[in-house]
C-alpha cells in the first residue's frame, strides 16, 4: 500500500488470497496478472492504482472484494478466466469504471451478462440531456442505469425512457456512486420506472434539498444518501423493502422521515448522526428488523415514532425501536398518492418550514389536511410554485386537484 514507485509484480503460484488493500495507491502498477491459484481478492486491493491499464483474474477466482479495482480510472481491459463469474461483494467492487473490455471464457458471455456487476461491462455508455448512461438490451428488454460522469448541478429530472442509436431504454436503475460529491445538486426527480439506487448514490451531495423516490424502487443501497446534509424530509414509499446501512447517516438537516409500510429490514447506522431528527412515521405494521445502531447518535427521548395503529407494543419490544420514548399510535388511512388521474404533472414535497407545490396548472384547487384529517389551508395555484407555511415535525396529506399525497415536515 502506498508504494507510489512500484511499477511490476510478480505472484506465486501457490498464492490463494490477496488481503485488503494490498497494493493500494500503487500509482505506477499498470498491469497485474492473478495466477490461477487465487480465489479471493479483499477489500480495495488495488483501489486509486490509477495507472492500471489491464488486468488478468485467474480461473479460480471465487470472490472480489468491495472497492477491489475503484478508482482505476484508466483500466481499459479485464481478462477473466473464470469459467463462472467471479462473486463481486458490493456494486463498487470496480468503481465508475466504464469503457473497458471484459475478455471472458469462450461459452461463459451469458453468465457474465446476467451476473450482477459483471453485466455492465455488456453495457453501452453514452450522455443525453447532461445525464451519462448505460444501457444493455438485455431478457428484461432494453434497459439503462445512470451512471456518474454527467453535469450534475441543480435541479435534474431523470426520464423514464432515453433514446441511443434508434433503441428506446427503460431506465431501471441509479448506479452506485452516481451522484456522489455533487455538491451542486439541488433536486432529482426519478422516474417510476427505477427499481434500485446503488450504494453512496448520493453520497456528500450535499445541497440536495429534495428527492423523489419513486414506488417500483425495492431497495435503497448502502450510503446511498449519506452526508446530504441539506436534506431535510425523507418519504420512503411502500415499495422499498430493504434499505442499506448508513444510507442516510449524517443527513444532520433531516427532521421527518417515513418509512413505507413494505419496509422489512434497515441495515447497521442507517440514519445514525441524524441530529435533528424530530419525527419518524413508520406505516409497517411489522417493525422492521434493525439494529440501535441504526439510529445512533439520535435523540430517542426528543424524537416522536408514530406507528399504525394496534402496534405500539411490537415496536416497545423490537430491536431498534424500543428505546424511542414517545412510541404513538396513529391511524394512517389515507397516506400515500390517494387518488390521481394519469395526467397529474404537480410535484409536492417538504422544505423548509413549508410545503412546496410545483408544476400544478394554474386555478389548480390546493388543500391540506393533518394527518388526522383537519383541514389547515385551501386555496388555488396561481403560478407555477406554490409555498404553504406548515409546522416541522408533522404529517400532512396535500390534494391538490385529483391527487393526493402524504407529506412529512
């Protein structure tokens, strides 16, 4: 690790493994042949070798380690010998690498195009409207995931479909390290055709102020919002089921944050360092499995858990919930997208002390209600954005035409 000048090595054959960050920052290092004897590589064992420009795995390599090859940014071909694809640990294992060649045993394409992480090196790379894809037509249909490498400042709209070479894609997911360090980013609208967001995501976009988590979206990945430190509301919706360790740790902005009622697990310091987190509304009438690590850092005695109604003695005996103070039943009928007609443009979410509702034609009739059905405002819109003062800390439900939706301060 650290040896800046080394620019050659030579492996034994009877070498099985190579530990964590072996040769990482090896800065001159520009090939790397793993004999057939090794199975498993660690933990960024060649990450930031940003002088590597070709790598040869051996045929018994079993496992790769996550971050193994991040940052090597000039890798421009894999040779794998590997009959089966090798098990990437996490999406990151080779970093924002795009436009490499991955050389693969003659028979063994197909199970490289399917194998999760291997299968993007199958993926065509191109940008369209400051956004950089990849797409891959693939059994699912013609597919494209963002990608990092685009212009990603203020306010951005992903688009269900994008358009390359005469092919129309579906864009299906958000790569890991996508958006990550986009200081500049304000606001991301995604579209509900999305079903992940890859690990550290968002990782330090640290004016990101709102975001729009679609439904079919199962799983939020490891650090995914991590040190968005402008964040201040956070809407899970029913879809999700899993969502990854230290996914929001260090959001120190976020106030409220609701959880679907799909949510099954969160992993380890999901929202640890969450400062001024003042309510969270949990709508699974299981509680999710996760440890109190997840809410590290977090003051259990300040901050209120609303749970359906009927489960408050789950969630007083549930690893990881039991040590809130205030557990409070509510009846939650009626949250979510209630009703809308399939021309609904208008986007509703939670800033700074108001609710914001943008996009509604003007004359549009605007409502809000509390969570218990209390009405708190009525009016029209009569431009394009249209800001309601409304109280941190609470649950709204905002119609606005034939659309209704939950809104948490």
């Amino acid at each position: 690790m650290d040896c800046s000048s080394l620019e050659s090595v030579t492996f034994g054959r009877g070498l099985e493994t190579i530990g964590e960050a072996a040769f990482c920052y090896c800065y001159n290092l520009a090939s790397i042949d793993i004999p057939d004897g090794v199975t498993s590589l660690g933990d960024g064992t060649f990450s930031y070798c940003s002088g590597l420009e070709s790598v040869t795995l051996g045929s018994r390599v079993e496992t790769i380690g996550d971050f193994a090859f991040y940052g090597c940014d000039n890798l421009a071909v894999i040779d794998c010998r590997a009959v089966l694809p090798p098990v990437c640990l996490t999406a990151m294992c080779f970093g924002d690498i795009s436009n490499c060649t991955l050389s693969v045993p003659e028979g063994a394409e197909e199970a490289y195009k399917t194998a999760d992480v291997w299968k993007e090196f199958f993926y065509e790379y191109f940008m369209r409207g400051g956004i950089k894809y990849g797409a891959q037509t693939s059994p699912q249909g013609n597919i494209a995931m963002v990608v990092a490498g685009g212009e990603y400042t203020g306010d951005i709209t992903i688009p269900a479909t994008v358009e390359n070479g005469g092919i129309t894609y579906t864009v299906t997911s958000i790569r890991g390290n996508a958006f990550s360090d986009c200081s500049d980013l304000v606001s991301v609208d995604i579209p509900a055709g999305v079903t992940s967001i890859g690990d550290y995501a968002f990782y330090y976009c640290s004016s990101l102020t709102y975001v729009d988590i679609p439904n079919g979206v199962t799983s939020i990945g490891y650090g995914a919002f991590s040190d968005c430190s402008s964040l201040v509301s956070v809407d899970i919706p029913d879809g999700v089921k899993s969502i990854g360790g230290d996914a929001f740790s260090y959001c120190s902005s976020l106030e409220s944050v609701t959880l679907g009622s799909g949510v099954e697990t969160i992993g380890d310091y999901a929202f640890s360092d969450c400062s001024s987190l003042a309510e969270i509304n949990s709508l699974a009438t299981l509680p999710p499995a996760c440890e109190i690590s997840c809410f590290f850092g977090v003051d259990k005695n300040a901050c209120t858990l609303n749970v359906p109604e009927g489960t408050a003695d789950d969630y007083r005996a549930a690893d990881g919930w039991k040590e809130f103070f205030n557990i409070v039943e509510t009846d939650f009928a009626g949250s979510g997208e209630i009703a809308a007609d399939a021309a609904a443009a208008a986007k509703v979410y939670a800033a700074a002390g108001r609710i914001v509702v943008e996009n509604a034609a003007a004359g549009t009739p605007i409502a809000v209600y509390t969570a218990d059905g209390v009405q708190v405002y009525g009016g029209t819109v009569s431009d394009g954005r249209t800001e309601i003062p409304a109280q941190a800390g609470k649950l709204y439900i905002v119609r606005c035409g034939n659309a209704a939706y939950k809104t948490a301060m």
